[in-house]
C-alpha cells in the first residue's frame, strides 16, 4: 500500500505536492489507536490495513487513508455505509463533502482529506483521489447481493455488511440479534420508493440453516406473531408495514416501515 501511496502523490500525477516522509500503519488489533470509537465498523467487515501519509505543499498538509480488505466486497460495503456527498466518477464509487473524497475501487477504500477544510483544496483532493485510483489499476466485484434488489425504485446507495450493529446504524431492529447477522452472513439494506410509496428492504444471505432460525426469531421478537409457513406481514404501532419471507434458498427478505401492505408483500417476493 504504501507503493500506491508513493505512486499517487508522485510529481508526475498532481504537481506542486510532495510526500511527508513517515507512514503510520493500522491493522486489526490496533486501529482503534487511530480511530477509537469508530474501529468496529471496519471490523465487522475483512478489513486486512491501513496505511496513513501525509502529502504536503508550502501551504496545505493533506491526509490519505488507504484501507485495504480482503475482499471487493467488503472494501464497498464500508464505503457504502457512509456515502453521502457528491459524485465525482473516481474509482468505483465515489463521495464528495466537505473536504472529504471517499472511494472505493477493488480491495481498497479511501479516505482523502485536508486538515482544514477549505473549499479551494477541493481540486487538489479530487486530483489525489484520481491518481490514487489510477495507481489501484484493476476494479473489484461488487456484492453479489445487490442482483436480489428490484431492478427499479432504489433510492441511493443500497449498504452492505455483515454485522447486526451496522443494520441498527442504518435501520434500528432491536438490541437483540434477532436476524442471526455475524461474519458468515451477507447483508444488504435499501431503501425503496416508487409509486408514490417507501419501504425499506434487508436481504440476507445465510449458511446452513440459519435463515428459518432467523425468521423464526423475526416473527416472534419484531413482528410479535407466531410463526408459521408463508409470508409474514404485519401492521405495526406507527401505522407502517414490516415482514418476513419465506427463506429463498440462502436468502431471507425482510420489509420494515412500508406504506402499505401490498407493497411489502410485492418487496417480499423473490
């Protein structure tokens, strides 16, 4: 990583920058020395390192973050949980806000920033973030997850993930692990709307059995029903629609706050 670092801050991509000497490297068992309060969202995917460097003008002092996972997969579901901002068209998928660029591209997510948000570095932190892309060379895969979605009514950027405090972050079930998230399950969460209506829809993917045990637990603990064969829909205290299908195979869909209940039965269907 710190050869893609050397390569992107390089005189011949962005002029009139040069690389402070140092790195500072992160792996499992220390990032949250770097990022304290925050290390358990990296961890909860196959985050691998983090390389930090500093690139510097007579001026500006700009900070790159390189984290690297062990898959594609992963490298976009952290993105994807928090990808607000504007796109710019770097690497795979791109945010911009603020100051920050946030991309990911192949195996790697990037954080690119200067230390005092003004808005003239903006084309300087877009440069690095081009050039850092380009040094990555190769795309990655996206979650395979993402083919289970409806082909239209997604709005934004569909967060992928695999733990049970990433979905509370995004959509709050329970302190319970009623839906049986870890590390051997995919997740999917996004938020649909279309018809002049909105839902919101989990897609999980699940080894063995787990995924009758999940909803199982789902319907008895959210749904607050008894479980049975078939769809489970049911109208909740805020007026709204939530359920459960039956597992699909590896797969469970799950429907919270629709508008109606045709429409989470629609979402629920393969």
């Amino acid at each position: 990583m710190e050869l893609l670092l050397r390569s992107a801050a390089g005189p011949t991509h962005v002029s009139g920058l040069a690389l402070a000497p140092g790195f500072r490297h992160y792996g499992r068992d220390d990032l949250n020395l770097y990022i304290d309060g925050a290390a358990e969202r990296y961890l909860g995917y196959s985050f691998d390192g983090l390389v930090r460097a500093e690139v510097v003008t007579p001026t500006d002092v700009f900070v790159i973050e390189l984290y690297h996972f062990r898959s594609a997969a992963d490298a976009y579901g952290i993105w994807s949980t928090d990808s607000d901002g504007e796109r710019v068209g770097i690497g795979q998928r791109s945010a911009y806000a603020s100051g920050l660029l946030q991309f990911w591209r192949g195996p790697y997510f990037a954080r690119i920033y200067h230390q005092k948000y003004q808005e003239r570095t903006r084309e300087t932190v877009l440069g690095l973030g081009r050039s850092l892309a380009e040094c990555i060379g190769e795309d990655g895969a996206p979650p395979a997850l993402l083919a289970a979605l409806p082909e239209q009514g997604v709005k934004g950027e569909p967060v992928f993930f695999h733990e049970q405090a990433v979905l509370n972050h995004v959509h709050y079930v329970s302190d319970t692990n009623l839906l049986r998230l870890g590390p051997r399950t995919d997740a999917l969460f996004a938020e649909y709307e279309g018809d002049g209506e909105k839902a919101k829809l989990l897609v999980v993917s699940y080894a063995g059995r787990h995924g009758s045990e999940a909803r199982q637990a789902f319907i008895r603990g959210f749904l607050e029903g008894k479980p049975g064969r078939g769809v489970r829909v049911a109208r909740l205290e805020n007026g709204r629609w939530s359920g459960v299908s039956e597992p699909q195979g590896r797969l469970l869909r799950v429907v919270f706050d629709a508008g109606s209940e045709e429409l989470a039965r629609r979402l629920l269907a393969p």
